[in-house]
C-alpha cells in the first residue's frame, strides 16, 4: 500500500473523493444506503414448496448462485436453500415480516439489515480491478449480469453480484471488514482512477 | 487449488477448510464397545495413496460440508458432492 | 565501442544514459542493460562467489550465471539483479558485486590461489572446531568473503499488487512455438494469455537468420504480435515470468510493470503477482545453449554461443572486437553464422566434430568463415579474453580474440515441468533432457520438447495450440502452420576438454570446477542430489540452468554409469528469483490482515480507550484518565468503580448464532455437555461445548427467545470454528435434524452494563420493560426496545460476578446506544472499561477464558464436569470418560495468591511442591491467568494444579525461570470474589 491511504484509520471507511491519477475515473464506487437485508432459509425438505410460494407471490427464488431483481426485491442465493433477500424502502423488521407471511413454515428468516454494508462498483475499469482480489472468472463469458457469488477478497468474506451488463458489481461486506475492503478496493483500482461516494467525509 | 465447488462452482482452495476422511462414521454411543469406536473415530486414520474421499467446508462459499475425492499423490480432485444428502433442491 | 554499425531491434535515434560503478555511459531503447555494458567495451563485470575470479556477461538470458548486479540506490536497490534481464533506461544506476576495493582490484582475489583449499566440502571439512567459532568468526568472516550483493535495509517505497486471470490456454513463451500455438488456440476463439519473460516477443527468432513463410523470421514475429493484439481473446503479456505451475491448474506469475523505468508511474505497481488458472498450458521455453568444461571457460568475453550471436543480432553488439565460437552442434555454427551475419568479426568455428553438415559448411564458405574441425579450446588468456589456445590432431594455435562463443548443446528448459513432481527423462540422440511427466493440462512444445529445428517448432506449436483449444471446447481453426526451413540439429556429446591448465568450470555462479566433481566423486557424493548439495553446483539465483547438465555428464563419465542412469536433479518454484515483496502485495504492514473495529470504535476513541488487536477486532483495552501513571492505575479504577457502582464494555466481538427450526433443543442437548432442550422461553443458561476428543471446544450462553428459536454466544476467537462445527453436526452427523443457522455477529451490537447500579442505568434505557429482579430475574431475556423504538434483546448475565446486563441492539444503532448509557450512568459515575478490567473481573470472579480453554483441559479439569447431563450423549462425551480424563492427580482449576502479597504472579509459571527440584518431572501444573486485583489488594492467579481441590491452603512454588521469577503461593478456591454468587443475583 503506497501514501494513497496512509491519512485513512484502519478503522474508518475510506472517505468519499477521487483517488488516483487527477481527472481519471475508471471506476466508480458508491456505499447503497436505505436497503433491508434478510436471510431466508428453508426449512428442512422445503426448499421447493418454499420457492414455488415465493415464486407465486412474486418473489423469484433460484437455487443457485444468482442474483434476481424485481421492482421491490433482490433475491441472492448464498447457499442450498438459502437466500438473502434485499428490499428498498423498508425497516429489517418490516421486510421480517413480510417475508414470514409470504413463507410461513417453510422458512426461517434472521434480520441482517445491519449486518453489513453494500458497496456498487462500476465503470470501464470495475472488472481489471476485481481481478486484484477475486479469484473468480467474471469475463463475460463465465459471469454475467444475474450472477453471484459468495467468496472472499483480500481476506474478507463478500457476497457480489453483477447487477447490470455495464458492468455494476454490488458487494455486500461485514460490517466490521468494510474499512479492510475499502482499502483494497480503493488501493487496487488507484491506478485506473476511482471516484468513491457514500462513505461520508472520514 | 481448485475445488469445483456443487453449488458455488469453480473455486480458489483457500475458501475451504480441511477435515479430514469421509469414510468415517459417527460410531454408537450406546454401544458396548463405544469406547474402543470412538478413539478410533477420533485418531485413527488411514493414509491412503490416491483416491480418498475427505471432508471439506467450504466457508467463504455456500458453507455446505462437502466430500472431495482427491488423489493424495497428485492433488487432482476426481469428485465433489455435497455431504449432507441433499433433499431440497429446488426443481430447476 | 563494441556496437556494431548496423542492425539490432534497438532505436539508435534515442540514447540513454546510465552509469556502472559510477562511470556514465549510453545505449538505446531495446537494449538491456547486459548489451549497453557490451557495447561500451565494458566486459568485466562481476567477481565470483569463492574465487574473485574476473567475471563476464555469459548468456542473454535469465539463466545468466554472472553479470549479477546491484540495480539503482538507496531505498530501491536491488542485489543480484541479472544484468541481461535488465531493460535499460535513462539514468539507470548499477554496481558490481562482490569486489573490494574495486572490480577492477580486488583484494580477495588471492583466493584462486588457494583454490587447492577450497574446494568442494570445503566449508565443511575446514570449519568443525570449535562449534562455538561458526557463529561468531566462520561464518561471518565467510558470509563477507563469499557472497553476492548487499540489500538495501530501507522500507521499500513502491507498491506491489496481486491479480487473477483465467484462461482457456495459457502460452508459456513467445519464441517460434509459442506464437504458433498461441495463433492456433486464438483463432479457434479460445481465451489465450500469452506470457513472456522478456520485453519483446520473438524469442530466439529476433536472433535467427532464418526465413519464415518467406519472409525474415522477425517480420513473422511482427505479424503474429500484430494479429494477436487485435484480437479481444487474447491477452499479451511481455515482462511477466511464469515462475510456478501449481495443483489445479494454476500458474503464478510476476509480471515486472515498473521495473523498466527508474520510477514506477503515479499509482501504477512496481510488479504485480498473477494467479493465472488456465484450462490448458503450453510449454514453449525453448532451450538454454548450455556450456562446454575446459580450462578457463570462465574468462570475461566467454560466453555462450547463442549469446554471443543475440547481442550482435536483436542488439547489434559485438561482444568483443571480434571472436570466435566453440561448439559440438549444428545451432552452435549456426549462432555462429548469425553473429557474423550481423557484422561480427568472426576468426573461427572450432567445432569438435570432425566434419560439419554440408549446408553449414556451405553457408560458412559463403561467409567466408574459417572452420577448425575436430578442434578443441584447451586455454583462455587475459583478465578479459585476449586469446585462446586450440588444439587438433595437427597441433596447437594460438587465435587472438576477444570474444569466444562456446555451445555444448542445447538443454530444454523445462524447469517447470518438475514443479508437480515431473522427472526429466534422458534422450541419448540429442544428448538432452526432456519432460518426462508433466503437470495435468500441460503439454510442451517446440525445443523444450526436443524438438529443435525451426519448423519442428512451428509444427508442434500450431499443432498443440490447436488442441488446447479443442479441449477447451473451441472448434480447430483451418489456418496451416507457419513454414519454414529445416534447421539442422545435429550433435555430438561433448562435455569436457580434457587438458591440463587453469580451472575448468561447471557452474560459474557457484565456482564449482570439474575437479570440484572430481572431489565428490572421490569422497562417495555420487548422487545427483549428493553431488549438488557437496559441492554447491546448481544453487543460488540460476539454480544451475546452465550447469547442471554439465555437472552430472562429468559425473555419469566418472562413475561409468551413464547419464540416463545418473538423473538429474529436479526444479522447484520459483523457476527465477521472486521478489519478497510481490508475494505479499496489498498486504503490508496495517495492511497485512483486515482490522475489525467494533460498533462502538469511533467512541471509545473520543474517550480516549487505548487500543488491542484481539485477531482481528481492535478493542479497547483500558481507558486512561488525565493524571493516571500507567495502564494498571486506570484498569484498577475501572474495576473499582465497576465493583461499587457500574462500568460498562462493549462486547459486540462475541459471536453470535442464531439457531431456529423444531430440533434446535435436541441440537443443543447434542453439542453441549448440558441441557438446552428444557429451557424456559425467556432463559439463558451458560453451556460447555466439547470436541470429539473430550476437550473442552468453547463456552458461551445460549439463550431461547421462543420455543424453536435460540440464539448462542461464542468467544470472540473462536465464532468461526464453532460455527463450522455446527454446521458439521447438522449436515454429517445429524442430518435428519431440522435445524437453520444463521451468524448475527455482525447484526448486533452488544453492550454489557454491570455493577449494582446497572439496574437503574437500565431502566432509564428501555421503553417500559420492567426490569426489577422480578420481572428480569438473573439469566432471564428480554426482547423489547430501547431508546424509544429501537429493537433490543437484554440478557440478565455477569461475566464480572455483578449485577449485570447485555443489552443487543441492530449494529447501527450501537454507538447511540453507549452515548445513552454513559448519559443514564453519568449520576453513578458509570465507567467505560476494556478488555483489562474485563479480565480482571473474570479473574477475580474465577470464570474461565481463553487461556483456560486452551484445547488441552477437560470440562472436569476447569470444575465445570458437574454440568455434563448424565441423561443424553453429546459430543465428546465418550471420550472424555477414558481413564486418563478421570485420573484424579489430573490438575484441575483453582485459584492461587502469593504468600508474600507484595511479589507479583506470572501466567505461564508452573507449580512445583515446596523443596522439589525444578525438573518437568516434578512438574505439577502451570498458572494461566494472573491480575492484580484491587478488590483484594494483591495479585491472584487461576490455573492447573494437580489434585488442586484437595490442596486448598496448601503452598506451592510457582516457578518462572522465563521471566526470572520464583514465588511461593497459596492455593485457594478459584472465586476470589463473591464465591456463593449473591451479588449477581440481587
């Protein structure tokens, strides 16, 4: 790590601003504020009548490592059975309770809403820069919008999607890790330039 | 390393933690001879050259157990299933 | 000068200037720092390893055995950097090693004249007495006689990053093979890096005068570089070293992106670390022109043969005024042909053979080259080569040169094929080494194979480029491979000249000579691997790529054997030198591992806390006050004020699970020693975990918020090990449980209220619960909310022995909810305190932690046997029943303090009966936590003792020759505090 964070606590978010070279951003990060997070877990032998509830109700469950957007929800699946569920506009308990009417037995659900922290990385650059610390093959061909995984980079634990074709990644952090995977995100996409937002002022 | 993981797909080994052989079987805690079963489930190993089926988790992935047959000379990996039998798989 | 009047892929229309011990000179863009030296007349370059022989550029390559040098200063210097790897660049700065006072003079040089002494085994045979001497006088005095540069002692100023890359097919090498295959795989479509460890791309085609397709070999260089780069599926990667192939795979690689400019750019890494996982590889390093034994091989001006014609030809460099060129095979005339070519003076072919294949002899003719046949070099003269002496059957003659190529054939580099524990197989028709297994996914291609003419290369590159791509899943593509001439290949075996004189030298790097084997030989160290750790020869930076072949060929011939039957030894990563630095990247100093702060972090800092990294979290350790003289004064006012009034800690660290699902009570009952099954709803009950083996795993309380749902707590080190361990129980051993887990670390923060007044700062937070003893009764939970709305879950424990609460809340809300308890406990002068007083009060207390939960105690060693159910199995359960778990004299937990109350307790001191002799036999147990308790005004220790119960009141010696300290000490009840538990029930 070279002088560019030397200012920024361990502790800290690195602060909103432009790193790298003047005038250059190829790529763009910004901290998503305002989502509820859930896990939702079958229970045991439900998984199926869990996802055809959900389906039936609008809420798209995929048993696999995918990530599916409708207007109100995203559904990430982490795990067998397991999925986050993400909802805008919404306190974790409300999404609780939402989720607990529309699952009924068949599922268990814990509040993450804050849990962690969820940082948006774009640009022309975003995928050179992900290549310095996930060891998963996101060309095109092998990871495209609609995908997730759940992994770690730089010796912290993420969950990412890709949310658009452009391509928009969104990874979901501990909360804890968040300052140790800023650091790296910020140090390793320095060089294409990145403007960071939503971290606050430090 | 790579371990082609069921459900998360192709991944770094670091992402997993080692257990150690699947062969074994919790032995009967009510048997007689409980005593002598459980030392051997918890020290005795065999080392066998090649094929051999092992425990791993994968904790920074999908955190299922997981039963990788490796071969213990070339560290190719001949097969990964899920070590719980799954039963909840959605229909795709 | 040396430069040649014409030619080189360098751009004489720009100069560049550098400096070599302190002397300016120039060269172009293209050169290396190896050629620029050459083309100044700069010959001499380094001294030797043992001998201080003279020493001069020897290859072209990054098998370079000599021309190893200090690359720029102070904080960015580098030793050992192989001048003929080096890109140039303006005010590149280098030095020579291993001379004093100068290269020139060099005092230590006397030692070729003790040469007699110090041969092989000799550091062995001379340095045995006295053993005390090796450390202070021997091996200092030949660490400074004997080495290679010094590294500059300064925090590297540059950055160093790490990346990953995915292939179809990755091409190792961008010679003749290499571009052939990487066309081949790339337009079939397939995903191809194509890596190469020099700046350019071409190989050993930049130095060929060979035609193919019809066209001069770098015009096809061109045109492939071209195609390649405009296609999206391929990535070029010059300046990138392939140093290691690994399990599944994988390639590591450095790729050096700043190392050709003084200064790396702003931002940009000096090298950059590749984990390259490829689908298929391809090996196409060619082959090192390997050198011949006879005496004084070793002057400056001998070199290779393929060295000799790549510095006149991609350089346009005359490695002296003019030359001659030493071999027993065709590429060896040829490279000598090619030198001339370029404009080298070139006085004689001297080839062991005793005739040479018509189209050479043709091509020679033309050239009007003089050819010696069935000639050998027997003597080289001056401190830089003046002359070599050559014998035939006819005589011997004299030929003044300054330069002389020698070529004894070529040697495939196959260095990575042995990294999966490949073996090298002999092939006596070419007097080689090739692959014998290789990595799963790779193949080899071209010379690294053996195959060494030309178009055999464009063959089996097109050929295996095409089906790598296939067996990725890419349909071939119809494009024929590249034509070119047969090139000839002829050889004969030739290792050695024998003839008396001056040293004759097998690996140049490490100063072994031919006698050297001899000795080996002699002394029974026959083996290869015998052979190269007796006398050196195949270490250090070139890990004998270009000796070693030489060396066990003098050895085949000494024992009879045979080289197929001698072996060689094999190649580890890296295939070069790696820089520490790249291996770390981002992860340096704070950076090494992630730092975790808790919710409340950026609080405690506003109050002043002093920080500890406990793995990865930073806690708050104590919070000093203005006027407090050291860390003990603030910690015994903490624990004061938590004791009389109310203190309050973060404890967020923990983990937490949260378990839902009909089984989790019979789950519980199954992993801990007690039962979970009958707890009320609304209760916490503290539980002792085992592993398998009968030891205690960890310990943490369990709470049940609602029939199917509890949540657990963990200690903070151990959160993800027994998370695992869960999830191992439910998904192999049990699962027909109905069981969901979920972590909530990260979810809540949680902070712990204690002291008797923490009742009253608690009901100034919650939103009406009642919180009297009555309505939250000691281990009683409440879910409720706080702070006017807030969700919080409130657990009725004590970890200090007080009146005590956890109170929960969502993460995000942690630091509102410490600013309002330090608010509601300002009347009672409530006290923020970290993981000091912490420990004290669970010293004082008598709980156990960390360092009673050690992984070597029992749940009967730490007194806690009395809580494992009798009416369940669980796990560890068995085990911990053997005889040897139950042995009464087994230590077990008690407390201990010193007699003389004034003497200070060490963790980590062991126990020992009063006048027994300090002997591990004697040894009876070892203190593990040790506080000053201000409560009682003294030290107090919790450990192991054997029979400790019975021992209540009795002394015992704590005895601590680490530290020096040497105790008597009470044994006592392990509750210092409070021992019937009243206070925490009030």
């Amino acid at each position: 790590m070279s002088d560019l964070l030397a200012h920024v606590p361990h502790t800290r978010l690195v602060p909103e601003g432009s790193y790298g070279p003047e005038g250059k951003a190829g790529v763009r990060a910004r901290q998503v504020l305002g989502l509820a997070v859930a896990t939702l877990t079958a229970r045991k032998g439900k998984a199926a009548d869990l996802a055809r509830r959900l389906c039936a109700a609008g809420l798209p469950l995929v048993d696999a490592p995918k990530a599916v957007s409708t207007m109100a929800f995203t559904t990430i699946g982490t795990g067998p059975g397991r999925w986050l569920i993400l909802a805008e506009g919404m306190t974790g308990t409300a999404l609780l309770a939402h989720l607990g009417s529309l699952a009924g037995a068949d599922a268990t659900l814990t509040d993450q809403s804050d849990a962690n922290l969820i940082v948006e990385v774009t640009g022309p650059d975003a995928r050179a820069t992900l290549a310095k610390g996930v060891a998963v093959d996101l060309h095109p061909s092998a990871f495209g919008a609609g995908d997730a995984a759940t992994t770690v980079v730089s010796h912290v634990g993420v969950t990412f999607w890709q949310s658009d074709a452009a391509p928009a990644y969104r990874f979901m952090v501990a909360r804890s890790f968040a300052p140790a995977f800023l650091r790296w995100l910020t140090a390793s996409a320095a060089e294409f330039g990145i403007a960071l937002s939503g971290t606050g002022r430090g | 390393m790579r371990i082609p993981c069921p459900y998360c797909g192709s991944r770094d080994a670091h992402e997993f933690a080692y257990l150690g052989d699947a062969t074994l079987t919790r032995p009967d805690p009510a048997a007689s001879d409980a005593a002598e079963a459980f030392h051997a489930y918890a020290y005795l190993r065999e080392n066998p050259e090649g094929a051999h089926r092992e425990y791993w988790y994968h904790a920074n992935g999908c955190r299922r157990w997981l039963v990788v047959t490796r071969n213990t000379r070339t560290h190719e990996i001949l097969g990964v299933a899920f070590a719980r039998p799954s039963t909840d798989e959605v229909p795709a | 000068m040396t430069r040649l009047s014409t030619g080189g892929l360098i751009d004489r229309s720009r100069t560049l200037s550098f400096t070599f011990d302190g002397v300016a000179y120039t060269g172009h863009p293209g050169d290396t720092l190896a050629s620029a030296l050459l083309a100044n007349g700069v010959r001499l370059v380094g001294r030797s390893f043992k001998y201080h022989r003279p020493r001069g550029i020897f290859t072209c390559g990054s098998e370079e055995p000599n021309a190893l040098v200090e690359l720029r200063t102070g904080a960015r210097k580098e030793p050992n950097t192989r001048a003929t790897t080096v890109e140039l660049f303006d005010g590149l700065v280098a030095q020579s090693q291993n001379r004093w006072p100068s290269l020139e003079h060099d005092a230590l040089s006397v030692n070729q004249w003790l040469t007699p002494f110090l041969g092989a085994g000799f550091y062995y045979k001379t340095f045995m007495w006295p053993a005390s001497f090796w450390e202070k006088v021997y091996e200092p005095t030949i660490r400074r006689a004997a080495g290679l540069g010094a590294a500059s002692e300064l925090v590297d100023p540059d950055t160093y990053e790490k990346a990953f890359a995915f292939c179809d097919v990755l091409v190792i090498g961008s010679g003749a093979t290499g571009l052939a295959a990487a066309l081949a795989a790339a337009r079939s479509g397939a995903r191809v890096i194509l890596a190469d460890e020099d700046f350019r791309l071409g190989g050993r085609l930049l130095t060929e005068n060979v035609a193919i397709d019809g066209a001069p070999a770098r015009d096809f260089v061109a045109r492939a570089e071209a195609e390649l780069s405009s296609l999206p599926n391929v990535r070029l990667m010059p300046r990138t070293t392939v140093f290691g192939a690994y399990d599944g795979s994988e390639y590591a690689c450095v790729e050096r992106v700043s190392d050709h400019v003084a200064v790396p750019a702003a931002f940009q890494p000096r090298q950059r670390l590749w984990r390259i996982i490829a689908k298929r590889a391809i090996l196409a390093t060619g082959a090192f022109d390997r050198p011949i034994v006879f005496p004084g091989n070793d002057r400056p001006g001998v070199m290779t043969a393929q060295a000799l014609a790549t510095y006149a030809q991609r350089f346009g460099v005359g490695a002296g005024a003019n030359a001659a060129v030493f071999t027993n095979n065709d590429a060896g005339v040829a490279a000598a042909l090619a030198a001339a070519n370029a404009g080298l003076t070139l006085e004689a072919v001297i080839d062991v053979r005793d005739a040479l294949p018509s189209p050479l002899a043709a091509k020679a003719k033309a050239l009007g080259v003089r050819v010696i046949t069935g000639g050998e070099v027997i003597a080289t003269k001056g401190k830089r080569l003046s002359a070599i002496t050559v014998r035939t059957k006819s005589g011997t003659q004299t030929l003044a040169v300054e330069a002389l190529g020698i070529s004894g054939g070529a040697t495939p580099n196959l260095n990575l094929t042995c990294h999966l524990g490949g073996k090298p197989v002999y092939r006596e028709d070419i007097a080689a080494f090739v692959p014998g297994a290789v990595p799963p996914g790779m193949s080899c291609a071209g010379a690294v194979a053996g195959q060494f003419s030309l178009s055999d290369c464009l063959n089996a590159g097109t050929e295996q480029g095409a089906a790598a791509a296939a067996d990725a899943g890419f349909a071939r593509a119809a494009a024929p491979a590249p034509k070119a001439e047969e090139t000839p290949t002829g050889i004969r075996a030739f290792w050695q000249v024998k003839a008396k004189g001056d040293l004759a030298f097998v690996d140049l790097q490490n100063d072994v000579s031919a006698k050297d084997v001899g000795i080996a030989h002699k002394e029974g160290f026959r083996a290869v691997e015998l052979l190269k750790r007796y006398t050196t020869m195949g270490m250090a930076t070139d890990q004998g790529k270009n000796s070693n072949m030489a060396g066990l060929a003098l050895m085949a011939e000494l024992t009879g054997q045979g080289i197929a039957a001698t072996g060689t030894t094999v190649f580890r990563p890296p295939y070069t030198p790696v820089a520490l630095g790249v291996l770390a990247g981002h992860h340096r100093e704070k950076d090494f591992r992630p730092t975790r702060p808790t919710p409340t972090h950026a609080w405690a800092e506003g109050q002043g806390a002093v920080f500890v990294e406990t793995g990865f979290w930073l806690r708050a350790a104590y919070f000093p006050k203005p006027g407090e003289k050291d860390w003990l004064e603030s910690v015994n006012r903490e624990v004061k004020a938590t004791r009389e009034s109310v203190g309050v800690i973060d404890v967020s660290t923990f983990g937490k699970i949260d378990l839902q699902g009909p089984d989790v009570g019979t789950f519980l009952d199954r992993v801990y020693i007690n039962m979970f099954s009958t707890l009320q709803v609304g209760k916490a009950r503290y539980g002792v975990m085992l592993r398998e083996d009968g030891l205690v795993m960890d310990d943490g309380t369990t709470a049940r918020l609602a029939d199917t749902h509890y949540v657990m707590t963990t200690t903070t080190a151990n959160a993800g090990k027994v998370f695992q361990h869960l999830e191992f129980c439910l998904q192999v051993l049990w699962p027909e449980l109905d069981v969901q887990l979920a972590s909530i670390s990260e979810q809540w923060a949680q902070i712990a209220v204690s002291g008797p007044r923490s009742r009253e700062v608690l009901a100034k937070l919650v939103d009406g619960h009642d919180v009297s003893n009555a309505g939250l009764p000691f281990m009683g939970v409440a879910q409720t909310t706080v702070l006017g709305g807030i969700e919080a879950r409130i657990f009725r424990l004590s970890f200090s022995g007080e009146l005590g609460y956890e109170i929960a809340v969502p993460a995000r809300q942690g630091e509102r909810l410490m600013e309002t308890i330090m608010e509601a406990g300002r009347p009672f002068g409530i006290t923020p305190y970290g993981t000091e007083t912490l420990g004290v009060l669970r010293i004082e207390k008598g709980h156990v932690s960390g360092s009673e939960l050690n992984g070597q105690t029992t749940a009967r060693d730490l007194g806690l046997g009395r809580m494992a159910s009798t009416k369940k199995d669980y796990i560890g359960r068995v085990l911990s029943q053997r005889p040897a778990f139950q042995d009464p004299a087994r230590p077990i937990f008690v407390g201990f303090k010193p007699v003389d109350k004034a003497q200070r307790l060490r963790a980590g001191a062991h126990l020992l009966t009063v006048g027994a002799q300090a002997t591990t036999h004697n040894d009876e147990g070892y203190v593990t936590s040790v506080a000053y308790s201000p409560t009682l005004g003294h030290f107090i220790g919790l450990g192991f003792l054997k029979r400790g119960l019975e021992r209540i009141g009795e002394q015992v010696r704590a005895y601590d020759p680490v530290r020096g300290s040497d105790i008597l000490v009470e044994v006592c009840s392990p509750a210092f505090v409070d021992p019937e538990g009243e206070k925490q029930r009030v």
